[in-house]
C-alpha cells in the first residue's frame, strides 16, 4: 500500500507536519473486527509504503484500513473501533480451473424434431483429452423470447397459438399489467407457469480421447418458441463439480 497524507488550507493542499502525522496502521477485518498493526514510515514529502503478508488463516471478505495518531490508545477495542478510514480491499479465494469442456449441438435448425445428437468433448488447460472421464448431461425444455425486429416495437411476435376471435394482448399484455402493479409497490401476480422439470438426465462416460455423443430424445410437439438447455456436469482433478451450457432452439 502507498499512503499520502495530507491536509486542508486555505489555499489547497498542503503537507502535514511530521509531528502531526499517524505513527500506524490497522488493517481490519469488517466482519469479525480481527486487526492487524503495522508500523508507518513517512517521507520528507509526507508519502509512506507498506506491506501486508496475507496470512494463509486470514479470513475472506472486506477488510478496512485505518491510521492512527503517535500516541493514540493501542488496546485492540480502540483500533476496532478508531482511526481514519484510509480505504478498503478485498480478500478472496479463487480456484483455477483445471479442464473446460465444449457441448456442440447441430448447426442447423430443429424444426418440427423429436430429437438431436450433442457431440461433448473435455480437455485438461494443460492438454490432452480428459480420458475416460464419467459425465452427466441434463436438458431442459423452456420458453424461448423472440424480440421484435427494427421498425415492429409495436407488434407481437410468438405471442401463443392463433384462435378464432379477438384477443388484444394474451400474454403480453399480462405481464406488462404484473409489471406495472409491481412498479406501484403492489406485489405482482405470482406466474402461472411452474419452473421447467428435468426432460431427460444421462450418465455417461467419455472415450480415450475425452470426447462423446449423446443423444436428446423424446422433444415434444411445441406450437411455440422453445428452448432446450443442454447442461454438462463432471468433476475435475480436485473433486471441483464443474458445467459447460448451450441453448438449443426449437
């Protein structure tokens, strides 16, 4: 960390003489308030450097910095609860990675299908096919939105099946009046429609060469816009459950 410090004039900016300056630092954890002091050292032009060896127990989150004054308390409650805030950071934890996978349904569209093949394949970053390695692939039929193109924002599209009669809005209109009643501070109409079930869950395992096919069957007829969502699952070298996705038109 580099800390410049300085004060307030009349006329701007100015350096802070050396006996008015803060003579340490606390690092402190926001939310267990555990503290860590460091010393300062000031420059001529009023600009100290530190630094904090991140201890391998160190909890995660925000942490806060603050100064303290030469001479200020020093029990652990006052640097809890004292000092100049100085600024803030972050400490997390990140695992990198080790393999990534590839879904590759067919290029052309699905028109009035009952099924289509999923080619997958699973490599390690550092090369080489992931060998032998069992996965899990899920699909998910869901509604598919179809946006209007330039120059129809006033027309709907993929609004449900055409009946004999009037209708002047069907679905659109319903959620654009859930909308409004949410933005009125009125809780909006629950949906009617229930979250998409699992179409079909298969368990297989890949080739030498970290690759595979699956098959998705048993698609129904759709009278409208649908989707199905083409999930992976599989486990990397450190126990990590991992997934790759594609969406699939209907």
């Amino acid at each position: 960390m580099k800390h410049v410090l300085r004060q307030r004039t009349l006329t701007g900016f100015a350096a802070v003489p050396a006996d008015k300056r803060p003579g340490s630092l606390v690092i402190r954890h926001a939310g267990s308030e555990e503290v860590y002091k460091l010393p300062l050292e000031w420059d001529t032009a009023g600009i100290a450097e530190s630094t904090w060896p991140i201890p391998r127990g160190a909890r995660l989150g925000r942490y806060e910095v603050a100064l303290f004054a030469k001479g200020a308390a020093q029990s652990d409650e006052a640097y809890a609860h004292g000092g100049g805030g100085a600024g803030d950071f972050r400490v997390e934890e990140f695992r990198v990675p080790l393999m990534s996978a590839a879904l590759r349904p067919p290029t052309n569209p699905l028109v009035g299908a009952s099924g289509f093949p999923v080619d997958i394949a699973v490599r390690f970053l550092a090369g080489g096919g992931a060998a032998k390695l069992p996965v899990t692939l899920r699909t998910q039929i869901r509604p598919r939105f179809v946006p209007a193109p330039d120059r129809f924002e006033e027309f709907v599209f993929a609004n449900g099946v055409l009946r004999p009669g009037v209708d002047q809005g069907g679905v659109v209109e319903e959620l654009e009046a859930a909308e409004e009643e949410g933005e009125e501070g009125q809780a909006p109409a629950p949906s009617k429609t229930a979250a998409p079930a699992i179409h079909q869950r298969q368990s297989l395992v890949l080739d030498a060469a970290g690759t595979g096919r699956a098959t998705v069957t048993d698609l129904p007829r759709v009278t409208s816009p649908m989707e199905v969502l083409t999930e992976l699952e599989f486990r990397d070298p450190n126990g990590q459950v991992q997934t790759a996705a594609t969406r699939v038109p209907l």
